[in-house]
C-alpha cells in the first residue's frame, strides 16, 4: 500500500455508556454469535433490517406453541387469550408513540403499507385535479410511489422540497412550495440513505398554518429516537416492525383519530365491518375499520416485546450509545483516503454512507462480507437521492444498539483490505 493509501487511524476501544451495557444487549441477540465465512458476523445492515432480541423471538414461538387463535371472534379461551396480547400489543404501541388513544394505532403491514393506505384512503378523498402532495427529494420509494400513483390517477401533481450538499432539507424553499393547492406533506423523520433527521416539529407547524395535514415515515425513527406524535403534532406516523427489532409483516400506522374516523376503509373483509348485507355494509369503529382479515396476531406480539425490549433498555441510552457509534465510525471513515461521505448533515441518526473512488460500492460490499461483515450497497430504494448527488450507489453502514467500537474497527480494516484488492 502507498503511503496516499494508508489508514491513520487509531483505535479507541468502547466508552462506558453509563446505564447502557452494550456486550450484555449483545448477549440477547443470538444470532450475533454467527460467524460467516469463518469470521465472527458483522452486522451493519441495520437500516435494511435490525436482528430481534431472544425475548421477542420466544414471544412468537410461545404465542404459536400455546396460544394459536383467531382473535376478536371466539368466544373460547385461547381466542380470548390471542385478543387480550393483541390488543396489549396494540396499548405497548400507543404508549411507545406517546398517541393519546389506542384506537389511533393500527396495526398493517410495514410503512410500505401504511403510506399506500393514507395515499388511497385519506388522499384519494382529499387530492384532486389541479391539488399538490409535497415530498422531500431525501424519501424512500414507499413514500414516493404511493404519492405519485395518487397523482397519476388523480391528475394531480407531486411537489417535492429539495436538499443541500450536506444531504439537508431546504427549509427556505417550504414556505414557496406550501400553497393553497397542497393537500398533504409526506416527510420522513430520517433519512435511511443519508442519515439525516428532519425537523419535523418545523414542517408540522408551517403545514399546520396552513390546514395541510403532514404524514412522516417513521420507520428509521422509531429504532433510533424517541417519538412523540402528540408533541409532534404530525398527523399521520407510520413505521415498520422489522427495524425496531421486531418481526417482519407487522407495521404501524398512527393517524389522529378524527381524520381516521373521517376516511373510508383501505380494504374491505372480516373484521372490519359491523354489519353486512348485500344491501348495505356499515363499517366497524377504529382501529378495526382499517384491519380487513385476521391480521398478524404473532407479529403484532413481537412487535410488542421488542418495543417493551428497547423500552426498557432507555431510548436515550440507545441513541447516545449509537451516537457515540456515528461520531467514532464518521471519524475512522473520513481518514481513510479516497473515501467520500454521503450525507453530513448536523443533524444525524447511526447510518453512514459512502462511495470510494474508483471501486463501485457492490464490489466493496461483496469484499467486506467474505469478511463477516455485512453492510448494504445500492440505491437504498432512494434512486432520487442517489440522483442529487449523481452517482449510482453508495454502501451504507448503518448501526444499531449491539454495535461496538471494535466492530467499526473491523470495518476498517475490511475497507483496507478492499483498497488493497484494487490499489
Ligand atoms: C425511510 C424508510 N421508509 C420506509 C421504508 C419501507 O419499509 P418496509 O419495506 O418495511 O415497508 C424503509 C425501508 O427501508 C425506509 O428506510
């Protein structure tokens, strides 16, 4: 290696997070002890999706081994049983959200769903020809396409608030594109390309001046900051369970209940009709109006012990912890020659993206993972971002609460060992 293309960087080991014991999280992670290609995994992909702890992944066994029912319809014991964890998943979730009544919880899919259901149900009602929806150029594909079917269909258009070089929103640009015509914002609260935290509270109340109801994607948020939709004031929230370390298939949507009281149901089936004939259905009362069908009764249980999980860990603790994880990781990354940072805004959550020059970031990725080291490369499912700073790609270490300071130190020196493989 040339001196140009050496490292200087010197390890540190962890700091002692008081009241944050991170080998003791490690241990309720079993799939941390995994080791891949012969080296102890790595895992950095967190953004795609974060590892369950063992007490969530018993609590979907448990529910499967001894308390299997359909819920909201039986009258014997285990449905009684699978009805009452349901809905006290549905309560772990209001108080997670700091949302001031359960029936504004309800209980979809992923975020991917809860955007396209607010898009169809809410939107369609509410956005018409000649109206505008506002995104930002920083969201993810599920916040885009759903807004711009909505569009399509309703020849509409779709406006979307610019960033800077750093990966920020351009707040001065808002007030131009906030305009009689707009009839939604749809933000997220943090970028999973860039990292960036939005200023929601900013957006919520300039939009609120106006009578223009904000729906934020929550779902690299919720694993990272505490979220508080009554402080907030957003209007819809929504966010996925897999990445706050619960189980795939269950995810959130928060809306505040006289605007879900006011939109029609999203799909129609079982559970979410009080009476039906073939003259006439007369909808259920929320939450259920939005839950069409048996739902995921074992995910939404999960999604309940993970949350209880984090809970009890102390999000502060998490994000100073994780914070501490960015600042190390930023500072070990940019003293590596030829490497660029994508996204360096002030404001950031545990997720770096990178390219390096002349090495395309899939091969970086395929290298660092013969390493045991698992981080993302490719668009992120935000190809608009990826067009803002022109390049095709980036690779992407995003971290969670199990990460340490010797994990990024591996890093390093798989990112070494890639500049060695095309110096
Ligand atoms: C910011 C953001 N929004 C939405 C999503 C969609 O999540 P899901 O695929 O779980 O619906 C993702 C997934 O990466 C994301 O990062």
């Amino acid at each position: 290696m040339t001196a140009a293309n050496s490292v200087s960087w010197e390890p540190r080991p962890s700091i002692t997070n008081v009241g944050f014991d991170v080998e003791a999280a490690r241990r309720d992670f079993p799939i941390l002890q995994k080791q891949v290609y012969g080296h102890p995994l790595v895992y950095l992909d967190n953004a795609a999706t974060s590892q369950k702890p063992r007490l969530v992944i018993d609590s979907i066994s448990r529910y499967y081994e001894s308390g299997n029912a359909n819920i909201h319809r039986g009258v014997h014991f285990l449905s009684e049983h699978a009805t009452e964890e349901h809905e006290a998943a549905r309560r772990t979730v209001q108080g997670f959200l700091n949302a001031a009544d359960k029936r504004e919880i309800i209980f979809v899919r992923s975020a991917t769903e809860a955007v396209n259901l607010v898009a169809q149900s809410y939107g369609r009602r509410h956005v018409g020809a000649g109206d505008e929806v506002l995104i930002t150029a920083m969201e993810h594909h599920s916040n885009i396409v759903p807004w711009q079917m909505l569009c399509e269909e309703k020849d509409a258009t779709l406006r979307v608030l610019p960033i800077n070089e750093r990966g920020e929103l351009r707040m001065d640009e808002l007030p131009k594109l906030l305009t009689p015509k707009t009839k939604l914002v749809a933000v997220t609260h943090v970028s999973n390309a860039l990292g960036s935290i939005n200023p929601i509270k900013k957006i919520v109340e300039l939009a609120h001046s106006l009578n223009i109801p904000v729906l934020v994607d929550g779902a690299q948020a919720v694993p990272h900051l505490k979220v508080d939709v009554q402080d907030l004031d957003v209007d819809f929230y929504v966010f996925s369970g897999h990445k706050v370390y619960g189980p795939t298939g269950i995810g959130v949507l928060y809306g505040k209940r006289a605007l879900l009281e006011a939109m029609p149901p999203y799909q129609g089936g079982g559970d979410m009709i009080r009476s039906v004939t073939f003259e006439k259905t007369v909808y259920n009362d929320l939450p259920y109006k939005f839950e069409a069908g048996t739902p995921n009764i074992g995910g939404a249980i999960g999604l309940g012990k993970a949350i209880e999980y984090i809970t009890q860990l102390g999000l502060d603790n998490i994000a100073s912890h994780e914070h501490d994880l960015l600042v190390y990781g930023t500072e070990a990354l940019t003293a590596i020659p030829g490497i660029r940072l994508i996204g360096t805004a002030a404001e950031k959550a545990a997720v770096i993206s990178f390219v390096m020059e002349g090495i395309h970031p899939h091969d970086i990725g395929t290298i660092l993972d013969r390493e045991g080291i698992a981080i993302r490369t490719g668009h992120h499912c935000a190809q608009p971002v990826m067009q803002c700073f022109k390049i095709p790609a980036t690779a992407r270490a995003s971290f969670a609460l199990y990460n340490t300071r010797e994990e990024i130190d591996v890093l390093v020196k798989g990112i070494q060992k890639v500049k060695e493989v095309f110096a």
